[in-house]
C-alpha cells in the first residue's frame, strides 16, 4: 500500500490520510497488545456518545501495526486559535466545555490513572529516589474517581468540522480523577504560554465550580508523569520546578515558579 507521507507523526505512531481513510501506523517499539488497547480506548469514548471518530479496522499495514479510522474533514482548534488569536478566549471555552462533557463519563473498564501515572513516576530518570517515594505517597492520598480522562486534551486534539468538533488521540486515556487531566492541559498548556494556561484553567475552574487549588494540587505528580514521556520539545528543567514548589502555596506559587 503506498501511503505517501504522514500527514502527522508522533512519538507511537504516524498518521496518514489515504482514500478518505486515517490510518495510524504504530511504530516497532511498541508491544502488539498496543493498536488494540488504543482501539478500545477510544470505542468507549465513541460508545459513550461523544463525537469521536469511528474506528473501522485493527489490522496489519504494510507489516506494521496499524489502526484505521473515519476521516474528520476540518481544522483544529489550535490551527483556528493561530489564525485568529482575538478568539482564543471563545475557542477554549468551546474546548473546556467538551473537557467537561468528557468527565462525565464513567470508564471502568480502562486502566486507573494511579496505576499509569505511579508507572510514570518510576521510570523517570535521574530523579532523586526520596523525591520519588514523597511523590508516590501524594499520590496514593489524591481522590480516586473512575471518570474517563484523555490524558492528552488540548486544541490542536480538537478538530472542527462544519459545526461540530471531534475529539482525537485517544492513546493517552484513562480512568482517573479529571483534576488531573485537567491539571495535566494546564502543564501542556504553560509550556507555550502562560496567559493560555492561566485563562484555560481560570474557565474550567469558573464552569465546574472547583477552586484552582483542586486542580493544581496534582501538579508535582503530573509534572513528574510528563519527565518521564522523554518530549524533545519539553523543558525539563520546567517540570522540575513544579516538583518542588511549596505545596501549600497553590496558585500563586505556581505562577512565579513559571515568571
């Protein structure tokens, strides 16, 4: 099958469009059981309702693992963003209220966040053993809830098309407490600007009713989480400092730590 060339690529996998199709071909490294549980991720989230594209297939491309799915005809909400940065501000709306649609549903059937962000913490090198251990131990205190989570949600995940958005990359997803995942968009979002993160999470905090603290909170742990993804574009030496911020100082904290 002649792909041409992705039209997306990833640390798992590149993605092509071929005959109105999105295939997503995994790389080697990755174990077999990989485009099943990926498929099975996002079947939940398309069962439950939210507009997600249709997995068609599990299958083998070209000798490699591959999932194919519905083709979304669209742009992202993080190309629109980049287009027109006066609506930023209506576009995030837009994608906290799908955020929050999202955590309504319950997902048992996936793996617990605690389970995945304990294996994140473990595997990241160079980190100090004792900040580990100090780290693990929050962990093991933060509520546990079993709502589904996309552990990746953020505008260029979102794709508009005509009138409705479709939610994509589901490889990240699990069942887990959405403090965190919100948490986590805030982290992601921070890396490129402040003013996004601080707005983001200041419109999720305004339609949920949690105070920022809720959600900030979880920042040591899944600062920790993303060290370990091993990002080339990610600052590490960002995330460290979420590591060892007061932990009482909540907001504020955080937000010198990032001047």
């Amino acid at each position: 099958m002649k792909l041409g060339e992705p039209i997306a690529s990833g640390n798992t996998a590149n993605i092509y469009l071929y005959k109105n199709k999105i295939i997503k071909i995994f790389k080697d490294h990755l174990p077999e059981t990989e485009p099943e549980y990926e498929a099975r991720k996002q079947k939940v989230a398309f069962e439950s309702g939210l507009r997600v594209p249709k997995l068609l297939e599990v299958t083998i491309v070209n000798g490699k693992q591959a999932i194919i799915m519905e083709y979304v005809k669209g742009k992202t909400l993080g190309e629109l963003v980049k287009e027109n940065m006066d609506q930023v501000e209506s576009f995030l709306e837009m994608s906290v209220d799908i955020q929050m649609e999202i955590h309504t549903v319950l997902a048992e059937s996936l793996e617990p966040m605690r389970f995945k962000l304990q294996r994140q913490i473990e595997a990241v090198e160079g980190l100090d053993k004792q900040v580990k251990t100090s780290l693990l131990k929050k962990l093991e205190s933060m509520t546990v809830e079993n709502k589904l989570c996309h552990g990746d949600f953020h505008l260029y995940n979102l794709i508009k098309s005509d009138e409705e958005v479709f939610i994509i990359d589901w490889v990240d997803a699990s069942t887990g407490n959405p403090r965190a995942d919100v948490c986590r968009t805030y982290i992601l979002y921070s890396q490129v600007s402040r003013d996004i993160a601080e707005l983001y999470l200041k419109l999720y905090c305004e339609k949920s009713g949690w105070s920022q603290q809720e959600v900030l909170e979880w920042a040591p742990i899944i600062a920790a989480a993303r060290l370990s993804e091993n990002v080339a574009t990610e600052d590490s030496d960002r995330l460290m400092k979420y590591l060892f911020m007061e932990e009482h100082n909540h907001e504020s904290s955080i937000f010198r730590v990032l001047d």
